[in-house]
C-alpha cells in the first residue's frame, strides 16, 4: 500500500486549546516545545489570549517548533460575551474558553492544557482515545468538594457520587461539551435559574445581554454568571448525571500528568533538589509533567531543571 493510497486509514489528529497571556508566554515555551518533541498528531493548537496580547503571540509564535500548527484567538471572539462579564478573572475565563473552544476545534476529542505542563513521553491521539472513547482518571475521594458544589448548583443537577476527576491536562469530547451547552441553553430557554444569589447574577447579566444588539449564547453566559464553578466538575457531573460519561470516557488507573514528580505550591522550595529524570524515562503513561505557575518558579529555572530531558540531550 503506497503512502498515498486512498484505502489508507487517515492519520488521527488531535486539536488542543491553550490559554495564555503575554506575560506567561516564556513559561509556555518549553510545552510547546515539548509537544513538537513528543506529540505526534498534533491537530490546531488553539492559543487564545487576551485581545491586547494577540499581536505580540502571533508574531513570537510564527517561528516557533510548532509553527503552522498554532491558531491564536483573542477571548473575546472565542467568548465575546466575557466583555460583558468584567468581573470574571483569570481562572474563571480560562475555564469558561476551554469549554468554548469546543465550537471551533475539527477532532472529535481535544486536549486542555495550560503554559505550566511539559509533555514528558512520546504521546499520540490514539493513546489519549482507546476505542474511540477519551481517558478519564478518578481519584475515589472528593477532595475538592466546593468545586463540584458550585457546579452542580450551576447545573441544576445532583451530584451521583463523591469523587474527583483529573484536570488540566485532560481530554475533552467536543460533542460532550455540545450536549452541555444545549442543556444550559435549554434551562435559559426555560427559566429554570439556579438558586440565592447565583441565580441572581444570572438573570441580570442575561437580562443585561439581552438589552444590547449582540449576538451571544445563552450557555456561555450562564456559566460567567455562574461562578464559583470548574470546567471539569461540571463537565463530568453532567455527563454523569445524563448518563452519558460511558458513551464519551473510559475511565484509566493512570493520571495523564504524572502525579509524583510535578511540582505543586508546597514543593517550590524543593525544586532545585528533586530528580525529575523519571519523569521522562521511558513511554507513558503519564505523559505529562506539571511545574504549577503558582509556585512561583521562574521559567528560565524550570528550563534549567527540564529543558535538557525534553530534547534529550
């Protein structure tokens, strides 16, 4: 069979959706090169920022290892309806984005990921959608209760067990992600508005929308109404809820970053001691490291500490 016969299964490929800002655009550069070492099938990475950074991420981005593969976007055409949510803040819009991002993405499946991760082992779509259904890790314990109590509020639905799913980096089902909007639109539709002051803020930033000549989704502006809540309690209540989380997930005794060697808050004091070499030893899973920003670890120590092992030298 020649590489261009048609009978050829068409080679899978994975879209992937980054937030960032000029400011972490330094600590960003070790995943994206990471990803061109390490992730083959790379569909678009979609890197949306703020609209006043688009212009200085294009341009550092352009000529860059994962070159034509980048598409930047500016939150507002992603989620324009964050201009009328200037409350919302950074953690909040990136979730918010995540989840938007699902409009835009081509692959049936995308991937979330953040300017602290490293891809730390050779990594394709397939590895990251056995049969066809996306990896989902859970930890038996509900160690982020407020997390799944906002989003459940948020949902107007029950929580069907304690538990927690892994975060960024995860992998997202675009059609999933389509069933949620629709759902949240419907209750919109419907006026079935959550309760106390949740419910409060979300009928006066939609009411507020509805005065102006824009033209937004209902989803997306439940959910900036709708804060405290996660991108991933929410997602994966709702598809539980529904009935659903079988039909898109399969659930892996394995985390796709990996939970011993990445560096949380605690551990900042500690980085310049630990041996990361496993981390990158081998093939994954996991697949993925994480130097959280929040620890406050400068970019040019973490690329002292990691570079050489994402280019194996």
């Amino acid at each position: 069979m020649s590489a261009h016969d048609p009978a050829r299964p068409a080679r899978l490929c994975m879209d992937a959706v980054l937030p960032l800002t000029a400011r972490d655009l330094e600590r960003a550069e070790l995943l994206f090169e990471s990803l061109s070492e390490h992730f083959s099938g790379l569909g678009t990475l979609w890197v949306v920022c703020p609209e006043r950074d688009r212009r200085t991420l294009e341009s550092a981005l352009a000529s860059g290892p994962l070159g034509g593969s980048i598409r930047v976007e500016s939150e507002t055409e992603v989620v324009p309806e964050l201009a009328f949510a200037p409350f919302l803040k950074g953690w909040y819009r990136q979730q918010l984005i995540k989840l938007a991002i699902h409009e835009r993405v081509q692959s049936d499946f995308y991937l979330t990921l953040d300017a602290d991760v490293v891809c730390t082992r050779p990594l394709g779509p397939e590895l990251l959608t056995p049969d066809g259904r996306g990896v989902c890790h859970i930890v038996d314990a509900d160690l982020h209760p407020d997390w799944y109590a906002g989003s459940a509020a948020t949902l107007g639905l029950p929580l069907t067990r304690r538990v927690s799913h892994n975060v960024t980096p995860a992998v997202l089902s675009r059609h999933a992600v389509g069933e949620l909007s629709r759902y949240l639109d419907g209750r919109v539709n419907e006026q079935r508005f959550s309760s106390g002051l949740r419910g409060i803020s979300q009928r006066l930033l939609l009411a507020r929308a509805r005065a102006s000549e824009e033209r937004l989704q209902s989803y997306r502006l439940l959910l900036a109404a709708s804060a405290p809540w996660t991108e991933y309690a929410l997602y994966y209540t709702f598809l539980e809820a529904m009935g659903r989380y079988d039909a898109f997930h399969v659930t892996t005794p394995y985390c796709l970053y990996d939970l011993s060697h990445s560096i949380w808050r605690d551990q900042a004091r500690a980085f310049k001691r630990l041996d990361l070499s496993a981390a990158f030893a081998g093939a994954g899973p996991p697949w993925f490291l994480v130097v959280q920003s929040n620890t406050r670890i400068p970019p040019s120590e973490v690329r002292k500490k990691l570079g050489n092992f994402v280019h194996h030298v």
